[in-house]
C-alpha cells in the first residue's frame, strides 16, 4: 500500500477540527502513529457542571472521528474505525486504520466539502417545511452509522420534549455553577482559538415561541427578530446506551449535520435537557422502547453565519515514532 502524502493527512486533521463541540471547547487530541490515527478525548476540556459524565465530549470526539474518517474516504484511501477499543483506555475513544485503496463515492466527496461550512445557526430560520425527500436523506444518514432519527412532528413528542428544553433553561438559569461556565466559555476575549465568540449568537426572539435557544446565546446588541414558530426538530438516537454509543451517536450526528449542510440546510443544538438530570431522566423515559437520546437538533432554512475559530491542528496532534522504526 502506498503511504498517504502528508496533505492527505493535513486536510484530514483541518477537517477534524472543524467538529462541533459543546461550546467549543475542542476536548480532543490526537496521535499518529503510521497508518493509524488515534482520537483521544481531552479530560482538561471536559464542561465539569453541564458534562459531568463526559457525554457531551464523546459526541464531540465522534464527531471528529466522522470527519477525519469522511476527509480520508474522499481522497479514496479505505478506512476501518474502531470505537473505545480499549477497555482500560476509556479516553481512546477511536482508532482510524488506514486499509488500502478505495475509490470515494460521490456522496462522500459532498460530506467532505460539507466539512468546512457546516456551523452551529443560532439565528431565525424561514418558515420553510423541510421536504420528505430531505427529511429522509437526514434520517438515513444516521443510520448509516449505527444511529437513527426521529422528527418529533412525527412522533407526538413534540410539546413535551419543548416542555423539557424550557424546564431545563429554567433551572440552568437559576444555577450559578452553571452559569458561571456558560459565561467563561461564552464571553472569551476576540481572537481566542475556543469558546463561543458573541458573533456566534443569535438575536433576542421578539416574542417566546415553543422552542427557546439558551438564553445565554442570545446577543442583546441585535433587535429582536421574529423566530419560526414551531422549528422541526430532530433527535439523535442509538438502540444502545453507554460510552461506546455516545461515540458512535457522535458519528451518526455529524453524518446528520454534513447531510444537513450539504443539502443546504442550517442547524443548531437544544441540548439543555441532556444537562440536567431530572430532565435526562424525563427524556429518555419518553424515549423508551425506540433507544437512548443523545442530541436534540433544530434544523431548518437559514442564512449562513460565520464560522466559529478553533485551535491550530498544531496544538492537538501528536505524532509517536514506533521504537522499531528508526525516526526519520
Ligand atoms: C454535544 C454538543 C452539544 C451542544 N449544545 C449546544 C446547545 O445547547 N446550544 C447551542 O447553541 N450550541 C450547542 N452546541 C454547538 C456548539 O456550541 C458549537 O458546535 C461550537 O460552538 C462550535 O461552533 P460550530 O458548530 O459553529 O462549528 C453543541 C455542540 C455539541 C457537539
């Protein structure tokens, strides 16, 4: 097998990067050692009051995982991924090993360009129905890696999973720890290479509809804007709980996302229930007998918005010579 040039691997870690995280704390690194790519979830980067039980970060990493996977298919190179490999190295939270030559499909080539401008939309979308055709593509999506969808429109679950979102916003709220950590990772200075920037954010909606976004990303120099009034809504689930499928549903929401983005739509996340206990429990009650909830997207028309920084590929990759292998 041909060894990749290194621009192969450099698109693939500029891609890896571009993930979503919780407010972008980037928690992962990465090491290269040969043919294989190790992704490690970064505990110093963790949200320790909304994330606790590092749920969010393995969204996160198996979101990168999906883009440094999705980044090597479309230069044809074949990829077998393994997920948490390593009982005794929970934070290993995927191995990507290069397998020869495959030529890309063309639907891959698009979640690939989908990489570099899929982002978080926090503003008003258009009161524009997503078509079924759409809506299906989405769905597949998640199933091609192990996840699944469910719209709430179609599924009655609707008001009570917006009944959740404002419970949770409510108790977040009024809880200092909590808001103290919005605040460090929401009010960075400019130019930093993490944290959500203030252009990130979305107008003060000018009346409550049945969704709120959080409040803490809500920019109060914009007037308030109309927001549609009843988003569509979309969960992410697998039929397993636990690490494992908190990283394969971090796959399964970026293939979502790419999807998403490459079918010309924007999104943006509600994960305000997933946060607080009461709420994560109520959730995944009304869940029960379909799988385990592991994100909840509002998805719709929007206009794009600007792209959020992230820290330089530098900062984050490692790469580890084999004691066998001479250096150089
Ligand atoms: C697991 C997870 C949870 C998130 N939850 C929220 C959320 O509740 N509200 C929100 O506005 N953004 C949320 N985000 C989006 C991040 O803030 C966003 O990905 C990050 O700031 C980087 O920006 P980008 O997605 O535009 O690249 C979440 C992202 C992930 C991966």
């Amino acid at each position: 097998m041909s060894r990749p040039v290194p621009t192969v691997f450099d698109q693939a870690f500029a891609a890896a990067v571009r993930a979503p995280s919780p407010h972008n704390t980037q928690p992962w690194r990465f090491v290269v050692e040969g043919d294989v790519i190790e992704v490690w979830l970064d505990r110093e980067r963790v949200l320790p009051v909304a994330d606790p039980h590092r749920r969010e970060a393995r969204l996160a990493c198996g979101a990168a995982a999906f883009n440094l996977f999705i980044s090597l298919r479309a230069n044809d190179l074949a990829v077998v991924v393994r997920t948490l490999p390593d009982p005794a190295e929970p934070d290993l939270v995927a191995v990507l090993r290069l397998d020869g030559n495959r030529k890309a499909v063309q639907a891959e080539r698009r979640l690939a360009e989908a990489v570099f401008r899929r982002h978080t939309n926090r503003r008003p979308f258009l009161d524009k129905e997503v078509p079924p055709g759409v809506r299906t593509a989405v769905k597949s999506a998640a199933l091609a890696e192990g996840g699944q969808v469910e719209y709430l429109d179609a599924s009655g679950r609707y008001s009570p999973v917006a009944s959740l979102v404002r419970q949770a916003e409510s108790l977040q709220e009024d809880d200092l720890a909590f808001r103290t950590e919005t605040a460090f990772w929401t009010h960075r200075p400019p130019g930093s290479p993490d944290g959500v920037p203030r252009t990130a954010d979305g107008p003060p909606p000018d009346h409550h509809g049945v969704v709120t976004l959080r409040a803490s990303h809500e920019n109060a120099a914009l007037p308030a804007r109309e927001y549609e009034q009843q988003p569509l809504l979309a969960v992410v689930l697998t039929r397993d709980r636990g690490a494992h499928a908190e990283v394969r549903a971090g796959m399964a929401m970026q293939r979502v996302l790419l999807t998403a983005t490459a079918e010309g739509l924007a999104a943006s996340f509600l994960s305000q229930p997933f946060e607080t206990p009461w709420t994560r429990d109520a959730l995944d009650r009304l869940f029960t007998g379909l799988g385990q909830p592991h994100t909840l997207l509002r998805i719709g028309y929007g206009y794009p918005t600007r792209l959020t920084a992230r820290r330089a590929v530098a900062d984050v990759l490692t790469h580890r010579v084999r004691p066998d292998v001479p250096a150089g």
